[in-house]
C-alpha cells in the first residue's frame, strides 16, 4: 500500500528592506502604510497559506558607526501591525516575531493572547532572542544576557507563558445572567513561578482562546536552538531550504521529539524561500537573474565584504576583483547582525570561489548571497515543492517574495492552482484556527 502524499504548508513573510527585497523597484510600496500589509495579507488568504509572517529588529543596524540603509528599516511593531489585520482578515493566521531578552512573560502574554482572541485564534508567536549588547543598548537592562544564557532565559519564558496562557479553565468563563455568576469558582489558577530569570505570582487576565494559546514559532540553528525547538516550538522558521540540507535539518530535528515526549507531527519544519517564475523555464532563469543583480547592487556588495573582512573596503571596486588584503579578525564594521564564527574560514571559502568562477566581488556577494530557492516555470515551481515536502526536506515553506507588496500575486495566481491540483494543498480552509491549518495536535 502506497504512503498517503503529505500535505504541503505555506506561509507568507512580509519582507523588509535588505537583499532579499528589491525597494528600487517601480512596483514596490511602502513598508509602512497599512494598505501594503492588507495587499500581502489579502493575497496569502486568498491563497488559502497557513498564516502571515512579520519579522522583527530592534535597533537599527549600523555599518561603520553609521545606519545601514540596504537593511531593515522603518518596520512598525508587530503585533499592533496584526491586531489591525484580524480585522481585515477572517482565516489567516498572524504570526509577529517579539524577543524574549528585552520582553517580560507575563505583559507579552497578555498581548499576545489579546491579538489571539480579537483573531478568533490565528495568532502565532516567533520565539527569538538577542545577547549583543549593540540592541541591549535601547533597553534598561543593556547588554546584561551572555550568549550561553538567552535560551534559557527563553525556555523559562515560554513555559511560563504557557502557564499563563493554561492557568483559566477551558469552562472558567460562565457569564450566567440567571445566576449572575460570571467565572466559575476555581476556574482561574493563580501561577506561581520562583526561576532563574522570572519571579511571578498571580491571575492572569484574559481566559484561553479558540485554540488554546498562540501557536510557538522559532528559528534557532544553533545546537541549543534545535534542542529548545524539539522541546518547546510548533513551528521552525528553518533556513534549510535546499533539499539535501532540507533532509539533514529535517531527520535532526524531528530525531529530537521522541525525548521531549513529542511526536513528528506536533512539529512542523517550514524554511525560508524565494521563488522566480517564467513562462519557460529560460524565462525563469532570466528573471533570477536580474532579480539576483538588483538585490546586490554596488553597495550592498561592498557591505557584505566588509562584514567579512572586517575593515572599511569603501575604496575597492565592487566590479573589481577581491583585495589582496586580508582580513581583520579583530574588527568589526556591522553592527546588529550575527557575528561570523570563523572570518578567516569565510573569507578563505570566498578566494576560493572567486578564483575559480572568475568572480569580481559583487558577482561572488550575488553568488553567495542572491540565489531563489526556486526557480522555473508555476509547473516546475509547484513540482519541485511537493517534492520537498514528499522527500522529507519539509513540511512546508515560508515564502519571502522579493517585492512589497504584490510579490506573492503571481505565486497565488499561478502554482498555488497547480499544488491542488497534486492534491497537496487544501482548496478551502477546513478550520478556523491557525493550529488547525497547521493540523498540530
């Protein structure tokens, strides 16, 4: 008997200012007015996608003491941005991404199960932290997290959101107008919680929602990231998109969930992808490339070299070949971003591509940087999707598209049609929660 086909999972991320995005474009709006968040949204509905995905900084990024403006920028806060949307939108989930290190559990879970009641229960929430000083500089408590801290602090913070969350009895609200009792006695649990990093005792105010509480979210690739995903998350926001790396990062993690009491199901792996699409499939091609060529403009180019090598490269020309300078192990240009773990092994791996492809160094940041994960005609796209999901390298995908806002149309229009007709993608929604669309127990 041959294996049911699983069922693909699609989300949409509203994409900011940085090499994913190409702002220079005629057709891109604004990041900031609400119509731009509607269109995106409007489209993933009607796409019938799982849910609508916002990412989230808090300090604007810096490269040489100075804003870096190729980066993201001018995005308004999550989750007053999808509390406007519940109401623009009647399925979708609305999933914000809100860190854990400058945050405290209980007012978090309060807004969070408010945006999870005014939806009807399609809120999500993308567990992330932070242990750079740089973003500990816009908070009382600075940069005061070591690296090897933040995830225990998260998992502290998420259980005690969940006990939060837990702590009204699904019966509790009664509102009897006869009786005039409106909470059942003992419906509502007082929490107590003495941890490392959170002292908390008392009600929480807002009772459980259609789905319980917000579907967990997280994107950690670390080896503590993996392990806090396999004990705590719904949903992993994976980088994993290629297909052998898909199946590696798949097996791994999904290894884990037997020793968290977890089955495969309760957790679904959705990586990050971008997409080209064409008529033919040369026409695909084409467009990759010129959508790859205006993501890395001269700029960026150099921006991406600096982060590397460690050192203003401002004189070196971005059509021009590599430096023959080496790298600065010691300093640091950007700030706000993930640290390199090993510049010398990086920029070591870039000579060598550089030599062997004939690279300048704004072709080899294009190379290095700029690729779609799928590219081809809206059969070929569909295609190769099912087959990463059938394959095991995922349960779906996150799709990042390259314009804001109307770059999921085509995707919409042109493949979502073609995976219902695999068999692969629901043709309506069946449920109303955003754990029902992502069928977690």
């Amino acid at each position: 008997m041959s294996r049911p086909r699983r069922r693909v999972h699609l989300a949409a991320h509203f994409p900011g200012v940085n090499n994913t995005t190409v702002w220079s474009d005629p057709r891109s709006g604004s990041q900031i007015d609400f119509s731009s968040f509607t269109h995106l949204a409007a489209t993933a509905e009607r796409g019938l996608f799982d849910f609508f995905f916002l990412a989230e900084g808090l300090r604007l990024r810096e490269l040489k003491g100075r804003i870096h403006d190729l980066d993201v920028v001018g995005r308004p806060e999550s989750l007053t941005v999808l509390s406007a949307l519940a109401a623009a939108t009647s399925r979708l989930g609305l999933a914000a991404t809100v860190n854990t290190t400058f945050n405290e559990p209980y007012e978090l879970a309060r807004r969070l199960a408010t945006l999870d009641h005014l939806s009807e229960g399609r809120a999500g929430w993308n567990v992330v932290t932070t242990s750079d000083a740089f973003t500990g500089e816009n908070f009382r408590r600075g940069g005061y997290l070591d690296h090897a801290d933040r995830y225990a602090r998260a998992a502290e913070f998420v259980r005690l959101a969940r006990a939060l969350w837990d702590s009204w009895q699904p019966d509790a609200f009664v509102a009897d107008r006869e009786s005039g009792r409106f909470v059942r006695p003992g419906g509502i649990g007082t929490v107590i919680h003495r941890g490392e990093h959170f002292d908390v005792a008392g009600r929480f105010t807002l009772p459980r929602s259609p789905q319980g509480h917000p579907v967990i979210i997280q994107a950690g690739d670390s080896e503590q990231g993996r392990e806090f995903a396999a004990a705590t998350a719904d949903v992993i926001f994976s980088r994993h998109g290629t297909l052998d790396d898909g199946k590696a990062f798949y097996a791994d993690v999904k290894g884990r969930l037997a020793r968290h009491g977890r089955a495969p199901h309760e957790l679904k792996i959705m990586p990050a992808a971008t997409y080209a699409l064409g008529d033919t499939e040369e026409d695909a091609a084409e467009n990759a490339a010129v959508i790859r060529s205006r993501q890395v403009g001269p700029q960026t180019a150099i921006a991406f070299l600096e982060q590397v090598w460690g050192r203003d490269m401002s004189a070196y020309d971005p059509d021009g070949p590599l430096p023959d300078v080496e790298p600065d192990l010691t300093g640091e240009v950007a700030q706000g971003r993930v640290r390199l773990a090993d510049r010398a092994a990086v920029a070591a791996k870039w000579r060598a591509l550089a030599q062997e492809k004939g690279l300048t160094i704004r072709e080899l940041v294009i190379e290095l940087t700029g690729r779609q994960t799928f590219v081809g005609t809206p059969a070929s796209v569909a295609r190769q999707i099912d087959e990463h999901v059938q394959a095991g390298a995922a349960d779906g995908f996150i799709l990042v598209p390259h314009l804001t806002p109307g770059g999921l149309d085509d995707f919409v229009d042109r493949v979502v049609p073609l995976l219902q007709e695999r068999g692969v993608f629901r043709t309506e929604y069946t449920g109303a929660t955003l754990r029902e669309h992502l069928e977690l127990s």
